[in-house]
C-alpha cells in the first residue's frame, strides 16, 4: 500500500534477517524490519527518495508474565474518530503510530493493559498494538479487515488454528456494547500469542478468565510455534 519497490523483491530481506538472527546470537528473537523510500531533498514527493534502505532489529524475545495468562488483563475503550477502509493509510503497517501512542497513553491512566481504537462511528477496531476476538452467543468474532485493522500475522494464524478446531471465525463489524456482554475476550499478536481479557472499562467479563475457547486456542498455537529440535539434537 505504500508502493515502496523493493530491489530485488523480499530475497535479501530474508538474507539480512538470517544474517542479524545469526550475529545477534540470541536463544530467541524478536524481529522488526524497518523499510524507508532512502534518502533525498526534502519534500514530499515520493520520486525524491531513492533507494530503499531497510533497517533490521533482532532484540531478544522477552516473555510476557504468565500471570497475565492466568488472570486476563484490563482494556479500555478509546474513541479515535478513524475512518475505516475508506483512508490511504486503511491496513497500512507504517510508522505513523501517533494515534496509537495516544490511545495506549489513555490506557496507561486508566490502569489498563491495551487501548481498543473505537472509529467514527464508535464501532470496535483493533488495539493499539494488537488484534482482538470476541465469543458472543458460542460464536468467535472479529473485526473484519475492511474496518481498515492490520491484518496482524497471529490473527490469521489464530483464525485458522480456530477453523481447524471447529470454532468458526466470524468477521464482522462488532459494536462496543458487544464487549460488555461477551463471554470471552483475547488479544492477538506476536508478543502476547493469545492473551486472554478480564476486564473492559474496569468491569468484568461476563465469562471465565481464561474462557474455554480461549484456553484451547493459546494450547494450540504455543504447539505450533513451539521450536522443535533438529533431528541431531534429538539423538543427544
């Protein structure tokens, strides 16, 4: 969406990830590749960068408490006036995160772990840094894509994972009173997996923290990303 070309295609990206994994050194990483157009006079006509430059950062992967998987976490309800799949930047992973900086500082002061981004027209989007799923009536919900959320890489995984165990997926526009009644609420991303939710607003969720459905599924993806040994560490 951001029409930055790429020489050579995602090849030496690839390279450079195995080659930062390797000199890092770390027993587990987390990475985050960073794409700029280059440099060249300012402005804002994209022709004057060139170049591509990329900037690759592997960090060791530190893990979230597993209290926090135990007992749920808190999210607030932020309303953000954003238009859905409507702007530019709609499903975009930029660096503009200036709405989402904001959204998570209100969470902060209301003692809440994450920031749900409300649009203009007060429906539930996404979180400041995560994807959110819903049980509403037995069923799993999700905001759809067209609602201009990123199509985060755990959320799809999730959302197999959740066909493959016989809970459909409903991707649908999800209105903010559907949180008080839901019997279940997580959060998806690379850093917290599959997060289970306790409260929203300061009230409880109607249902068991970690729900069944939710429990099942973060069982499920931690087996399969699970690293599993090489077949000569396995003859040790």
């Amino acid at each position: 969406r951001l029409v930055i070309r790429l020489p050579g295609g995602l090849a030496p990206i690839a390279r450079d990830i195995r080659a930062t994994l390797a000199a890092a050194g770390n027993p587990e990483s987390y990475i985050r590749v960073i794409i700029t157009r280059g440099s060249g006079p300012m402005g804002l006509e994209p022709g004057l960068a060139d170049r591509p430059r990329r900037v690759i950062v592997a960090a060791p992967l530190a893990a979230l408490p597993e209290a926090w998987y135990r007992e749920g976490v808190g999210i607030c309800l932020v309303p953000t006036g954003r238009a859905g799949a409507s702007t530019l930047l709609a499903g975009a992973k930029s660096g503009n995160y200036l709405v989402n900086v904001l959204a998570l500082g209100v969470a902060r002061e209301r003692g809440a772990h994450e920031a749900i981004l409300l649009d203009h027209q007060g429906r539930v989007t996404e979180g400041a840094s995560s994807n959110l799923f819903l049980v509403v009536d037995g069923q799993l919900v999700t905001p759809p894509l067209s609602a201009g959320i990123l199509e985060g890489i755990t959320r799809k995984k999730v959302c197999r994972l959740a066909e493959e165990a016989g809970f459909p997926v409903t991707e649908r526009p999800v209105e903010r009173d559907e949180l008080s009644a839901a019997h279940e609420i997580f959060l998806t991303s690379t850093m917290r997996e599959i997060l289970p939710v306790s409260q929203v607003d300061g009230e409880p969720v109607s249902g068991d923290t970690p729900g069944p459905i939710t429990a099942r599924l973060l069982a499920a993806f931690r087996d399969t990303v699970r690293v599993r040994p090489s077949k000569k560490e396995q003859g040790r």
